[in-house]
C-alpha cells in the first residue's frame, strides 16, 4: 500500500538519555524542542539559559536589547523611531544600570554569568535567524545590566500609566465626574486567568496550580518553555527570553507558583513647568522654586531616514516623557519605583529557584518590585499562598486618577513608604483561589480593574466538581461564556418597533448560549451588533466631545507611542457594557440606538450570512519585522499563520478583539499552564508558537494546534526521555542542530538500521522476523528518497522531492511527539516504510468525527522487495504493524486513508479485514477512509 504523505506527518525518535557536554552543563531537548538544562552550579546553568536563549531566539533578544538601547530605529526604520523616544527619554538603561549596582554581589554574578551565554550563543543563533540578513544586521553584546533593561522596557507600559491622560481629558472634556466612565483594563483588553485548587478539590487529594498570562502575542513569545536543573534545584517555568530565571510561572517538584497583574497604580503623571537658562540648561519649578534640571541631547539614527536628535531631561520627579520644550506647551514627566529606588526586585529570582516551601517563595517575594503582582502558589505539603507582590509608593489618591502639579508638595510621594500589601487564605471550605486582574484581593492599590466576569466564570466552573485533574484543566482555560454581552441582549430584548428581520435576529441571538465559539455563526452575528452600537454610541452628541474627527489633543499633544490609550472607539468597545448600563444617555435612548442597529445588522445579515467566528477572530501577532521572515514551517497556509480562535475579551479564553474596530486580536494567552503538587510530571504547558524563534525551525510553530484547541504538552522531567543533542562547533556549548538548517551527525550505529534498537519485533510464520526502528532521517535519507520517488509510489506524494528534501521533511516529523516514521526491517533487510499518527492531531482529523483511541497508519512497500516477490507479502507486513498498533491498549481502531484511487490498496485492506469508510477531502487528494477494530480482530 501507498499514501500520501505531508509536512504534518511526524515520526521517529532519536537516541534519548545523554546529553552533549560542555564545561559542566549539558542541553536536552524533549520532543517540542523545549530546553532542558543540567549544571554542576547555578552559576554555570545561568550562562548555559543565556547561551541556550541566543541559540534558539537570537533576533528575539537583539530585538530587545535595541529596544532597551532606543536604537531600533538604526534597522528598522522610522516606525520604530515613537519607542526609541520614549525609552530615552525615560532613561531606561540608566535605571537598569543603576539597578544592576545595587544587586546583591551573588545575584549581581548570577545575571552577569546569563549575559555571558547570551554572548557566547549569539553569533551562531544569528546564523540561523534570516531576520539578521533581511536588514542587514549583526549581533551587538549584552552588558550585565541588560536583563534587567529588557524587563524594564518590557514592564514599564504594563501598569497603563498613559490612562491618565485619558482620564484627564475625559474630565476636561465630558466633567469630573464623568473620569472613569471609560474604566477599563488597558488598550487591546484582555486579561490574565490564575486560579488554585486545594487538595481538597483535586483527585490526587495535592493541590493544582493552573492559568494563562494574556498579553500582546508576539512572535518569538514572550515567554519561552524552560527546565533548569542544578544540584542546588530543579525548576521547570515559562521564562521570559532575556531574563534570567523563571520568574513567573515555576514549579521546583516542591513548590510552584503563578502570577496575574494586579492592576496596581504605582507611575504618576507630573504636570512641570520648565524655563531654558541663558547658556542653554533648563531649570524646572519643584516645591521650593526654581532649580537646576538634568538635560542632555542624544542621537536617534533611523535607517533611511536623518537622525533625530532627543533632549533629555529629568526633574526631582522623573524623566520627562511628553513635552519638554520650555516654554512650548504640556510638559509631563513620569514617576516609577525603579528610577526612584534603584531595586527592581531581581534578588527575587534566585531565590525563587531554590524554594522548597511556600513559605519560602512567599519570603523571596518580599524583595519583588516591578511589576505589582497578585501571587499563587502551593506546596506538595499542601501548604498555599495568595497575595500581592511588588513595590506601591504612598502618595494621595489623585495621584492614581490624573496628571498631577509638580510644584505642589502636596502630591508628592512619602519617602521611603509603601502601601502594605494585601494577603487571603486559600483553605476553606471553597478550596479555590481566582486570579483574573478583577477588583479582588488588589482592589485597594488600583483605580480600573477587569470586569469581573472571568473570575466569577471560573469560580462557577471549579465550583461544579471536587475531582480536577490536569487533563481538566482545559475546559476551564477554553471557556467561551460571554457574560457581558447580557445589558446589550437586555436592550435589545426590550426594543421597540422592530421590523420583521430585525425581530429574527432578536429571536435569534436571545436563544444564542453566549458562547463565543469559533464554529458559531450567532457569535458573529452578536459581534456585528456589537460593532455597530459602539460606533453609534462614538457618533452620539453625548460623546463627540471625545470622539470629534477633529482631536487635535489625540495626534498632536501626546506621542503616537500613546494613541492606543487615546483612542475612543476602542475605549468606548470595551466600557459598553457600562455605557450602556450608567445614565450617560436615557434609557429610551438606548434602546432606540439598540434598535437602530438590529435593523442594520439583520439587513446586513440578509445581504451577507454570518461566517464562524473562527474565520473572522484570528490571531494578529507583533513581529519585529512583518512580513519579511516567511516561515517554511507553515508556508503559504494563512489560516496557519493566522489561525482562528474562539473566546473574546470577556471570556475565561480572553482573546481580545478590538469592537468596532476589528475581529482580529493581539492580545489573548501568551501561554497556558497546570502545576500538578502531586506529580510534578503530570504538569502540563504550551505556547502559542514554538520553542523555537527561528522561522522555518520545526519547533517555530509546532505548538500553534495544541493552543488553537486548548491542548497541552506534557512537562517531560524524567531524563531519559529527552532528546540527545547534536554538538555545535563551538568553544563553549554543544546543542542540538538546527534541523532546517543543516542535517545532524548522528553515531554511526544509527546509521545502520539493523543495529538500532526496536520499538516492535515480531516472528511471522513463513515470512521472517520483523523489526521496526524509528527513522533516522540523516542517515536514511537516501534510502527513503529511491523510495518515494519511484512512479509506484506516486500516491505518496513525493515523486519530485530531492534527497534534501526528503531529510528535511522526516526532520519535522521526528520533531513531532503525535507522529512517528518507522523502517520495518524484514531480517534485518530495510523492506517497508511504516508512519503512525493520532488523527486528532492530524489534518485527517478535521474531514472526520474521531473516535477516542483512533490510530492512523501509513504504509510504503520497499520496490525491491514487494508485491509478488513473496506472496502475501504486505499482508505479512500488515500483521506485524497491526499487532505493534493494538499492542497498545489505548488504541481501539486502525484508520488509513489511502488516495481514492489507489484500487489495489484498497483491496488490500479489505482482505486484511478493514471496513471502508467514505471518501474524504483534502487538500492534496481524496482519500478513502478504511478502519480496523480490535473487536474486529477479536482482541477486544
């Protein structure tokens, strides 16, 4: 029998248990490519995370440390020029150099040791990552203190301080006590989900520890799968690529923890006046007059375009970040705890690493900064912990709400003070903790929080059964519930004089369970309403003093880099829920303005049907350079680079569109995780891309299916189920080879097949002994290509495929822990080519209803050695798969999916017993589908 064979299909194992050494660390990969390092010291596994991390998201990291500098503008061009003011302007790589001095020295050695591997690993990742070419660039070297600017730069949006000026032209522009109308957690909302079960509500009787940060989605992630082991610890933890340690989400086998931002207020906004002195300085008015300000000029190089030249300048407050010119319009500078302190909070990181306890990571976090946190975390004695983390300055209130005087000491911080930071229990009779950025456990250090829909959401969820486990976890990370979609139902329930079109969408979207399902047509329908209330509601007389086409304040006052909190349509999509609860317009207003747009949208509706929200929700990520890095893994296939997905903002699955603006999203689970304190190896993990940050790479993209569908990969912690690497020609570390890059040098009994152990041996009477070892796609690669390419075999697909690439596509089926490629070895004699997969995991899947213990197979008979040259040959063959397929328990039925007119195949399966299916549509053929019980065989 011959098949059809694609880039999806994946296959065998390499040789697991041993790791290439250097120095006194060794780098392990598990089947999604994920790191997994070993140490003799914590010193040394610091330089090997920095060194593994240039290795596998080199442009990733020279992207942020141009992006600490200001300097992204040398290479990407003008658009980057809005960052690079800012961040000189708020000075920080000064702040994370000063920062950096006051580490404690074995902190200070352990940071300095990460930027080490990180120079050390970066030439040779540059090779691989073809955005270096595409703009000419080489890498430039990481200072110590650079882990610490890329955290800063990443962090120091993160608390929303450009809100405030939000809120100040709201109050100017709508009255005071109109501020927080638009409350809401951010541009591009979405929200992060935590939550912690009690043994007490778990099937292991251990606590569970399980959550999804949400963020900008970039491409490489912002965070990156990690395992760090030493004889110190043993820490498994989404790290961020840059930073050293794991500092939000880890697990040590004895404690684990996880982080939701608490929406703190802890960055003022100063109004200052400035006035320039007659030799060019610049003086600014504190508390007590006139005095002399920090200024200096620096240069913005911008490829393709003159230098800008910046001035920079900081008062007692902070470093100015809007205005500065003296004398000509708003100066605002801006007040944040590290620029004041000097402390960030990295002496946390490593002691996080060697926690034991709760109490020991709730100590470590006693010293956290930036960002303000809420915190999970659970022990394998049961132990728990939920509080909040970080540094809150004492100031008065209004601070929090709006741009406040300089001059005025009144609004000045108190020295040295901070608020104390809340603390819950988590035992109880509940035996569940949420997290979910709502008005909860942080309320009192805040001033906008997330509705607090998803939290209740997930309590409800957890609240139904006191027997979670790991694998459970999912229902909750995938849950679509859109709760605030209830006031605008209600209106539009309750509105008046609706034409016959408008009353069957009414009829229609009332009976709609509210789930924003990526299948779901009413969904589409409900986001279309939506969109058109928001914009009737921007084009209101009630709101057009902020929604006026003619906003000079939006474009010209404040820096484009804070247009995305500036901007009214998104921020009136996301506070409609309230708009349309609070009496901003008369309640017969709002129902007629319901009313105005069901009969839009229904006629729309009629004119246009709804498609899946799926198809109209995709995922827009942030890359450095759009565009311009095709991606080999996925190719042209758009639906795989952006894929659909179901949720919204307001959905536990949080991925955030932008109403009345787009159907796309950018914000949504930056990853996803379960922290099982029974078994650490029962933990589960994925991310939205890979583990790799190298297009073309087969583990860029790999885990893009599992997180469209809310899967998730197991956390692998026994060492002898890694992947053994391939050395680098390096001084200083041997890792694995890239495989879309150069092909491997393996041991030279892998070369030979018949000396590589066997996953199935098996006697069959009258044929021989038959053996099936993994394919090893280096050494193989030149049997298999006369394979595929003879005229036989045309069904599988490859006919014109050269030797290369022929090795390259059994590289990523290697890659992929779902698929395996086998050479069945007939007395030691390569005799066939024999491919498993799980159909749920494979494009066959979608053109089927599968079964739960389905099991796919593919078949290619070796020329020499086929049909007729024994009778019964293939048959022979088939005996052995089957029986190493049924071997397993799990596996309830054999599907195969010949090409329809594959005639003899097809026999060939009815002989053996196999039922025929119906036909199928792919992309590359039309199968037939054929399916094999173990009832059938009577093994039931």
């Amino acid at each position: 029998m011959t098949a059809d064979v694609d880039s999806e299909r994946p296959g065998a194992r390499p040789d697991r248990g041993a790791g290439e050494v250097s120095g006194n660390y060794e780098l392990f990969r598990d089947d999604w490519g994920i790191p997994h390092l070993r140490a003799a010291d914590a010193l040394t596994l610091a330089r090997a995370q920095g060194h593994a991390t240039a290795l596998d998201r080199a442009w990733q990291l020279e992207t942020e440390r141009h992006r600490v500098l200001g300097t992204s503008a040398s290479h990407l061009g003008a658009e980057a020029v809005d960052w690079d003011r800012f961040v000189r302007r708020a000075r920080i790589a000064d702040t994370a150099r000063r920062c950096f001095d006051r580490l404690a020295p074995e902190t200070a050695a352990w940071v300095t040791a990460y930027a080490d591997g990180v120079n050390e690993g970066l030439a040779e990742g540059a090779e691989r990552a073809p955005e270096f070419a595409a703009v000419g660039l080489a890498p430039g070297r990481w200072e110590p203190w650079t882990p610490l600017g890329v955290w800063l730069s990443t962090h120091i949006l993160f608390a929303g301080f450009p809100t405030k000026l939000w809120r100040e032209e709201v109050a100017r522009r709508l009255g005071e006590d109109r501020m927080t109308l638009f409350a809401t957690d951010g541009p591009g909302t979405a929200g992060s989900n935590g939550w912690l079960l009690t043994g007490a509500r778990t099937a292991t009787g251990a606590p569970l520890l399980a959550g999804d940060p949400h963020r900008f989605i970039e491409d490489p992630g912002v965070y990156q799968q990690i395992r760090l082991a030493c004889p110190e610890f043993d820490v498994v933890g989404l790290a961020v690529p840059g930073i050293p340690g794991i500092a939000h989400f880890g697990h040590t086998g004895h404690v684990a923890w996880a982080i939701t931002n608490a929406m703190a207020d802890y960055q003022d906004l100063y109004r200052e006046r400035l006035r320039r002195t007659p030799d060019g300085g610049v003086e600014a008015l504190g508390p007590d007059g006139w005095y002399r300000a920090h200024a200096h000029t620096e240069t913005i190089e911008v490829a393709g375009a003159a230098p800008e030249q910046v001035e920079v300048i900081e008062t007692d407050r902070g470093p100015v970040i809007i205005g500065g010119d003296p004398g000509a319009g708003e100066t605002i500078s801006l007040r944040y705890p590290p620029r004041v302190t000097g402390e960030l909070g990295f002496d946390t990181l490593p002691a996080l690493l060697r926690a034991r306890t709760v109490a020991d990571v709730d100590t470590a976090l006693d010293r956290w900064v930036e960002p303000v946190n809420v915190v999970l975390a659970a022990d394998t004695a049961g132990s728990t912990l939920h509080r909040v983390a970080g540094h809150v300055p004492v100031r008065p209130y209004a601070n929090r709400l709006r741009v406040v005087p300089a001059e005025d000491p009144a609004y000045a911080w108190r020295d040295g003070e901070t608020v104390p930071l809340p603390r819950a229990e988590v035992d109880g009779p509940a035996g569940i903790a949420v997290m979910a950025n709502e008005r909860g456990l942080a309320a009192p250090l805040g001033v906008e929080f997330a509705p607090p829909h998803r939290a209740r959401r997930i309590g409800e969820l957890l609240g139904a059964d006191t027997d979670w486990t790991p694998d459970a976890q999912a229902a909750v990370h995938t849950d679509t519930l859109l709760a605030s979609s209830r006031q605008l139902l209600s209106l539009l329930a309750w509105a008046p004089a609706l034409g016959p079109a408008a009353e069957r969408l009414r009829d229609r979207l009332l009976r709609w369970d509210r789930h924003m399902d990526a299948d779901s047509t009413d969904a589409t329908l409900y986001a279309r309403l939506r969109t058109d209330v928001v914009h009737r509601l921007a084009a209101h007389p009630a709101l057009k003093a902020v929604t006026g086409a003619d906003d000079p304040w939006r474009s010209a006052a404040y820096p484009a880099l804070f247009r995305p909190w500036l901007a009214a349509v998104p921020r009136i999509g996301y506070a409609l829920e309230s708009l349309l609860t609070v009496g901003l317009l008369p309640y017969e207003d709002r129902l007629a303005l319901v009313a105005a747009s069901a009969e839009a949208v229904a006629a729309a509706a009629d004119e246009t049907p709804p498609a899946p929200w799926g198809e109209l929700h995709r995922l827009s990520p942030w890359q450095a350079l759009p565009d311009r890095t095709p991606d080999a893994s996925v190719g042209s296939d758009a639906q795989a680079i952006r894929p659909g997905v179901a949720g919204d903002h307001d959905c536990v699955l949080s991925t955030s569109s932008v109403p009345g603006v787009t159907d796309l999203f950018a914000r949504g689970p930056a990853a996803r995780y379960v922290w099982d304190l029974a078994r650490r190896e029962d933990s589960r993990w994925a991310v939205p891309f890979g583990a790799s940050g190298v297009p073309g790479s087969a583990h860029h993209r790999d885990q893009t299916p599992l997180w469209v569908r809310g899967a998730l990969a197991p956390v692998v912690t026994d060492w002898n189920l890694l992947h053994r690497t391939t050395p680098h020609r390096t001084t200083h570390c041997r890792t694995e080879e890239n495989p879309a890059m150069t092909a491997p040098t393996e041991p030279a009994a892998s070369a030979t097949p018949a000396l590589r152990p066997a996953v199935h041996e098996q006697k069959v009477e009258g044929f021989g002994t038959v053996r099936l070892v993994p394919v090893d796609p280096a050494a193989d690669a030149e049997l298999l290509h006369g394979w595929v390419t003879e005229e036989r075999a045309r069904f599988w697909g490859m006919a014109d495929h050269t030797r290369e690439q022929v090795r390259e596509i059994y590289e990523f089926v290697d890659s992929l822990p779902t698929h395996h490629a086998y050479l069945a070895l007939r007395d030691g004699v390569p005799a066939a080519l024999f491919q498993t997969y799980e159909p749920d995991a494979d494009p066959v899947g979608e053109c089927y209803d599968v079964r739960p213990g389905d099991f796919g197979i593919h078949l290619l008979i070796a020329p020499a050695e086929g049909e007729g040259a024994v009778k019964g040959y293939t048959e022979a063959l088939l005996t052995a798969f089957i029986a190493y397929v049924f071997s397993d328990p799990a596996h309830l039925r054999v599907v195969v999916e010949p090409d329809a007119r594959n005639e003899k195949a097809l026999a060939r399966m009815v002989r053996v017993g196999f039922e025929l299916g119906p036909e199928i549509k792919k992309p590359e053929k039309t199968a037939r589908l054929a399916f094999l019980t173990r009832a059938a065989l009577g093994l039931a």
